[in-house]
C-alpha cells in the first residue's frame, strides 16, 4: 500500500496531538511554561530595548543631537576661539538631502556664575529659541520666562543652581568667561526664568543665554556646534561619514562619541540581550527534552507494538518531533499574543520616579516606555522553531532506537 | 588652599586701603570722594607688614605676610609666616595673578575662575577687593549722609549698579572720612539685605598718613566668623626694584 504524503501527515499529526492529549496535565505545564518564557523573553526584551533606546534619546535630547560638528580642537578645549563661522545657506544646502529632524547651532563654553553669596562653575550654551525644537530646550518647564529669541541678553537657569546661588528670577548674576582674545571678561545677565528637567546635573550645570546676545559680548561671531537630529531615533548607517565629507573642515562626532560611557553600557546591553536569550532558551530547552524522554520511556510498549506491526523507524522519528513542534508553536502563540497584552498594558512606561536617585545615575528617563524590536522577536520565533526540533531529538532518537523485541518484552 | 586665598584677601584690602592722602576742603561729589579713596595709590609704591587672623567657631588662625605695591596693577606678597607658608607668595600684574609654593617649586597661574571665587570657608572674594574700580565704572554713586564724628565729617555713600552691570550686589554702602580712610563698606544683596560688610576698628598714621589699621570683614550668614587684617608696619614711596613684580621675583626669597 503506497501512503501518500498528505496521509502520513496527518497520520502523524493525529497521533502526536493524541498522544499529547492523553498526557493533558503534564503537557499543559508544558504548555504553560513555554508560553511564560517567551512572554518573559519577549516582554523584558522590550523593557530593556526601551531602556536602551531612552538612553540614547536622553543623550541626543541633552542638547548634543544625533551627530555634532564642532571644529577639530574645540573637544580638547571648549573655548569660542575654537569656533567656527555659521553660514545657514551652506549648512542647509549640505543637510538638504539628508532626513533631518533638525539642526541647530550653538555656542558652548565653560563659565563661572556668580550670585551675591555663591559662586559656581556651569556650561553656557548660547542658543537660538527657535531652533531648539529638537532638543530638551522646547520640553523643559519654564517658570518666569524663557529666551524670546537669539538675541535675548538675558539668562536661563537651572532650578537646582537658582537654589545654589540663593538668587532669585529677576535678579542680576554675573557670568564670567573667556572672550575671543582669550580675555577674562564678566557680563551682567538678568535671570528671565528657570528651568527644570529631570536631571539634576543639567540644572547645576547647564544655563542658557541668547546666541547673538552671547556673541556680542565673546566679541565673535562664531558658533561652537552644528547639532543635527535625525528622525529615526538611531543614526542611519552611513551617514556620519557622509556627513563628515560634505564638512571637511569640521569634526564630526556621534553620541556614542560625546557620551563614550553611555555608548558602552549601550554596546553591553546588546551584548547582555542575547546572553539572556541564550540562558533562558538553554533552560527551556532540558525542561523539553526531559519531559519527551519521559513521554518516549513511558511509550516504549506501544512503540515496540507499532515498530514491530512494520511502523517505519521515520514515522516514529516524525511523530516526537512532531509533538515538540506543536507545543513550541502553541507556545510561540500564545507567548506573543500575551507579550503583546502585556506590552499593550504597561506601554504608557513603567514608572520609576520612586527611584529617581539611581534612575538619574543611569541616565535612563523617569519612566520605562518598552520598545519592541522585530530583530529580536524574530530571533525569539526562530529560536524557537529550532528548539523544537534540537529538544525533540534526542528523546526521538532514542525512540527510533528502540529494538521492538526488547520493548514487548519488559 | 588658605594661604593662597588669604593672600587674595590681603591684595584687596592693600590695594583699597593703602595711601590714602590727606583731603582738600573743598567739597566732593560722591564720585570724586571715592576716586580719592580708591586713586590716592596710583602711581606710588609701598612696603607693608601684616598679620592676618581668620576666626571660625571651631578654630583660629593667624598668619603674617609682607607686601610690595606699585600702583593698583601690580603687587607681590610673600608669607613670613606661620612656618608652614614660609615662601609662599603671590603676584599680580594688571588683571593676572600667579602663585608660587617653595614646597612643589611652581609658579602657578590662577584662572580668572578662581579669582571670583569666595574663598575657602568665608564670603570674602578678590573681585570684593582688589576690582574697587569698577566702583566708579559700575555704580551709580551718592552721597546720602553727612555727619560729623569726632572733629571729623563721615560721609555715606551709597553705590547703586547701573542696569546690567556685571555686579552682583543690589547696593554697596561705604562710610568716608574727610581724610579718605574708609571706615565701612558693606555689601547688600538685591533685595537689599545687608550680606557682608568690612569694618574699620582701628585707625594709625604710618609714614604720615591715616589709615585703617585693622579692618574687620565679616557676613550676616555666621556672625561667628570673621577675618582681620592688621598693618603693623607700613612705609609708602619705597624705592623698588624695577624686576621686583616679575615672575622671578615672585620664586626668589628676598
């Protein structure tokens, strides 16, 4: 009698779904555990890529963009001497094909603030208000009033060093910097308002003037930075090098580049994702396997009867396999579909502001957004697939193995 | 640290204090009154002997150093004591300012950073003291009160910042004597709260002229501390080396 393939098929299928109905509770914690580790997998693989891309959304937000110019020695030492001259025609012709968020220009020098009783050393970054709708600068809350524009002479500080230098909005501080003749110089600025934001650091650290207003009293027309933000949250492949041929003359740096600590918690996240995966599916794996050893074992009677009724070693082989293939499936459903119940439930993030301390140090926002990367989902579904069929192996073998004679007769 | 910065402290004070010349009497506008006080030094050299005494509740600290001035550009200071800071001095010329240490042997340039920093523990701060100028470049001067004290007529004078001004403070208060020796100067912040104030508590002739002998600095913050300076020995018009307020000097033990 020649079987057609259909036939064997479903065969095979019927006794395999059989077989794992007869062992309904042991198959369901089979089930179960499946279903768990993938939504396990799937959901805190999420959490961590959200993590993850937070973190670099934070440093490209932080008033640094996805990818800085500055002229070649101006990282070695931030001062307006090392600027360069701003010329928008020419900027926005070389960005033009590229697909740009927006860009903006900035100046960024280090200064020391005085206040009646406090004296402390910050960054002042000159800027203009109108371009800043790619960075931290439109988010941040305002009490008093912001820049009106570029040319605004007065000053934006951060809450925590408003509260350092026990002055108050309205108040005059003194700014003291270095000029383009390499000149001491100290500038009265009015406070127009303060900020807050969620880093503290920024707040002591960080103070905002009008970029025009701050060129005329560095006596330069210069600009320190050209900031550029994509629309992508990751910078395109490729990109940085073109960028860095249509400004020749400028230094062009990545955030992995300002942010090197960041760009290696970045790099070991990568790293740890897959570790993770690996132990979780390796655990998963030896629970499969034994559980099939045990099916196999306990089936030696039958599968002695059936191989010596003439059942062909493969059909035996197939019907194991078979049976891990449908659990793992069933397994593969269901976790994504809870993973995606799951996700669905804490996409709005998972706050963390309890831990605002710590979450700070790990420059890692206030509230956890998960973020579902297909690469690694479709890692997750073909690691699956595979385990499946490596777990059932074994335990298939073994079956296939079995001498007929031997298994009647025990 | 702290010898570094009393030795900013005691620039400023020099530099406010010293040489102050005997009055004309006709009368003074505010801005000519304190262009006296401040100017009288211009021009003139000056040898001095100090002793400083920085009080804090838990401690105190006393210290003696000489100085040499030429003009309100340039000065060198050298500590005598206490053994500790032997050799250390500091010089300044025009706006920059160097330190040496005997102990590291080297010559050290203080940013402008450090400069307008108040120094370790206290309110006092250079930009206080040695930038008395900006008082006549900065505010807007007027004299409020006369009164007459011991044969003396005491004006007040009240120092306003004009609008942007690189000047923290909401009003500087000074108290003149008609012979130019400073007797207060108080420091208010912008909501015109009294912040600091230099007070003069004793005054002597040294080379003919009058000036503060010990002055007082102290802040509204802790009243528990506080920081004096003392002359004890002072002569003006002193023939000075022209190489006296170079670098070398500055490392030399003369």
């Amino acid at each position: 009698m020649k079987q057609t393939v259909t036939s064997r098929v479903s065969l095979i299928y019927t006794l395999s779904v059989r077989n794992l109905w007869r062992q309904r509770r042991r198959n369901t914690i089979l089930l179960v555990s499946v279903i768990s580790a993938i939504t396990g997998v799937v959901v805190l693989n999420s959490l961590v890529r959200g993590m993850q891309l937070q973190m670099v959304d934070q440093v490209v937000y932080n008033l640094n963009g996805h990818i800085t110019l500055h002229a070649p020695d101006y990282r070695s030492d931030p001062a307006i001497t090392r600027g360069f001259l701003e010329d928008s025609d020419e900027f926005a012709h070389k960005l033009e094909s590229v697909n740009l968020a927006g860009w903006a220009t900035r100046i960024k020098v280090p200064a020391v603030v005085m206040s009646e009783r406090e004296t402390r050393g910050v960054q002042i970054i000159g800027i203009d208000p109108s371009q800043e709708h790619i960075s931290i600068v439109s988010d941040l809350r305002i009490e008093g009033s912001f820049l009106t524009d570029s040319t605004d002479n007065r000053i934006v500080l951060g809450r925590a060093l408003l509260t350092q230098l026990r002055t108050k909005i309205g108040h005059r501080i003194v700014v003291v910097m270095q000029d383009s003749n390499n000149k001491s110089i100290e500038v009265g600025f009015q406070i127009a308002g303060v900020y807050d934001s969620n880093s503290e650091g920024m707040e002591k650290h960080v103070i905002f003037a009008g970029k025009h207003a701050l060129q005329q009293f560095l006596k330069s027309e210069s600009i320190t930075e050209l900031s550029l933000r994509f629309n992508t949250r990751l910078i395109p492949p490729g990109i940085l090098e073109s960028i860095s041929q249509s400004f020749p003359n400028l230094e062009a740096v990545d955030w992995k580049n300002i942010d090197p600590i960041l760009a290696f918690m970045y790099e070991s996240v990568n790293a740890m994702v897959y570790v993770w995966l690996a132990i979780v599916f390796t655990a998963l794996v030896f629970g499969l396997m034994n559980t099939f050893i045990t099916a196999v074992l306990e089936r030696t009677h039958e599968i002695g009867l059936c191989k010596s009724m003439g059942m062909k070693s493969s059909l035996v082989l197939y019907q194991v396999t078979t049976e891990s293939l449908i659990i793992m499936f069933l397994g593969l459903i269901g976790g994504l579909l809870l993973s995606w119940g799951v996700l669905q439930l804490i996409g709005d993030g998972i706050d963390l502001s309890a831990f605002a301390a710590g979450v700070e140090m790990l420059n890692l926002a206030p509230k956890i957004r998960p973020a579902v990367v297909w690469q690694d989902v479709s890692i997750v579904v073909i690691a699956t697939i595979f385990l499946a069929l490596t777990a059932s192996l074994y335990p298939a073998i073994r079956a296939v193995r079995l001498d007929p004679l031997v298994a009647l007769r025990d | 640290m702290i010898s570094r910065v009393s030795t900013l402290f005691a620039f400023g004070l020099l530099l406010m204090i010293i040489d102050i010349a005997q009055a004309d009497e006709a009368t003074l506008t505010a801005e000519e009154l304190v262009g006296k006080v401040l100017d009288q030094t211009r021009g003139l050299t000056s040898y001095s002997e100090l002793t400083m005494t920085v009080k804090r509740p838990e401690w105190t600290r006393k210290s003696s150093f000489t100085v040499w001035t030429r003009g309100r550009e340039d000065a060198l200071i050298r500590f005598t004591a206490p053994p500790r800071d032997v050799g250390n001095a500091t010089l300044k010329k025009g706006d920059q300012m160097w330190t040496f240490s005997p102990k590291i042997k080297r010559t050290v340039r203080l940013p402008k950073s450090m400069m307008s920093q108040g120094w370790a523990g206290s309110d006092f701060s250079y930009n206080d003291l040695a930038r008395s100028d900006s008082l006549l470049q900065h505010y807007e001067l007027a004299i409020v009160l006369e009164q007459n004290e011991d044969n003396h007529t005491v004006y007040t004078i009240e120092a306003i910042p004009k609008e942007n001004a690189p000047v923290v403070w909401g009003k500087e208060v000074l108290k003149v004597r008609d012979d130019y020796v400073l007797l207060e100067h108080a420091f208010y912040d912008q909501d015109l709260e009294l912040v600091k104030w230099i007070e003069t508590q004793d005054i002597a002739t040294f080379d003919g002229r009058p000036i503060p002998k010990t002055l007082r600095m102290k802040n509204t913050d802790d009243e528990e501390k506080w920081t004096e300076i003392e002359h004890t020995h002072v002569e003006f018009d002193v023939e000075l080396d022209d190489n006296k307020f170079t670098l070398f000097s500055l490392r030399g033990s003369d």
